[in-house]
C-alpha cells in the first residue's frame, strides 16, 4: 500500500467515524421520521447542487450521484449487517451468561459447567452428603480395598467434619472428573 492509498483510508475512515457519529446522533435524537426525512432530503439536495458545481455534464452528474447512491446503499446495508452480528454477538453473551447462572443455582461450585457431561450426570447421582468405602467402590466401580487405601494416602479429600469411614460427595465428584479427564488425555494420546 502506497502513501497515497494509506492517507485516504485514513480519510476514509475518519469520515465513516464522523458518519456512524452523525447517524448514532440521529438516532437518539427527538427528531421524528418526518424529520429525519426532510432533513435528509435537503442534505441530498446539498450534494446534487455541489455535484452540478464542480462537474462539466449533465451525464457526470447523474453518473457520480448514481455512483455516490450505490455506495451509500452498501455503507448502510454495511452498517445494518454490523449491528445485526453485534447483537446476535450479546445475544449470545446472556444467554451464556444465564446458561452460568442457571447452572451456579443448581451446583455446587465445584462442579464446573466445563466438565464432561457424564461427569455431571455423575454428580446428579450423588443422593448423599457423604459414603461410605463400600458404596464409594459400587459407584466408582472400584473395590473397597482400593478406596480405602485411597482414603488413607490422601487421593480423596477428608473432610475433618465428617466420619473418619466417610467419603464427602464432594471428594467422590472430584475423583470421578480427575479419572474421567485422565481417560481422555490417554485416549487423545493415542
């Protein structure tokens, strides 16, 4: 890109800044339709009689406003498409962030909305505030022998509140996600 072509995107820009200031100002503006429409109407006015000024032919001059028309019609339409994807953009920002909400009201804050689906399933199994060996093995499918040595080298969080032969939902949720991302990682690696 030369200097030449460099300084009028500047120009460019700077005036399609100047444009979605001026339209944003109408828009909040008091002006009714009516008026927007005359005023409009005598801004275009404006342009034609400057077009008549400075071209030689009644042809240059139907020629450059044809031209200035048709690239207005795309500025616009331009414009209405941005607005379009910005919106449908927040619209999906709150539903994500009511998607989170809805979420935080139903778990428990370890239970993370980026955790595998079966995992989450998982925890709406969990009917109890804690278990014990047996029960934690019928759910992870492990044997007794193997929770407790768990249980005793510190693999499932112990909760000082709870029995010394209890395991905290909490602690059975979060082995169950630690093995089911272990799983994918192996799986991934191969």
């Amino acid at each position: 890109m030369n200097k030449n072509e460099l300084e009028n995107d500047f120009y460019l820009l700077g005036n399609l800044s100047k444009l979605l200031e001026l339209l944003i100002y109408v828009s909040n503006s008091d002006l009714d339709e009516v008026e927007i429409l005359s005023k409009s109407e005598f801004f275009v006015d404006g342009v034609v009689f400057d077009r008549l000024s400075n071209l030689q032919s009644v042809e240059d001059v139907y020629s450059d406003l044809t031209r200035v028309r048709k690239h207005i019609n795309v500025l616009l339409q331009s414009i209405d498409t941005g607005f379009e994807k910005s919106i449908n953009k927040i619209d999906n920002i709150f539903k994500s962030l009511r998607k989170f909400d809805d979420f935080r009201e139903h778990y428990p804050y370890y239970v993370r909305l980026n955790h595998p689906e079966d995992c989450i399933k998982f925890y709406e199994k969990l009917d109890q505030d804690d278990y014990n060996f047996i029960e934690t093995g019928e759910l992870l499918g492990i044997t007794r022998q193997t929770v407790s040595k768990y249980f005793q080298d510190g693999t499932f969080i112990k909760d000082n509140n709870k029995k010394s032969n209890r395991i905290s939902k909490k602690s059975i949720y979060l082995f169950f996600v630690k093995q089911n991302w272990d799983k994918l990682k192996k799986n991934n690696i191969k």
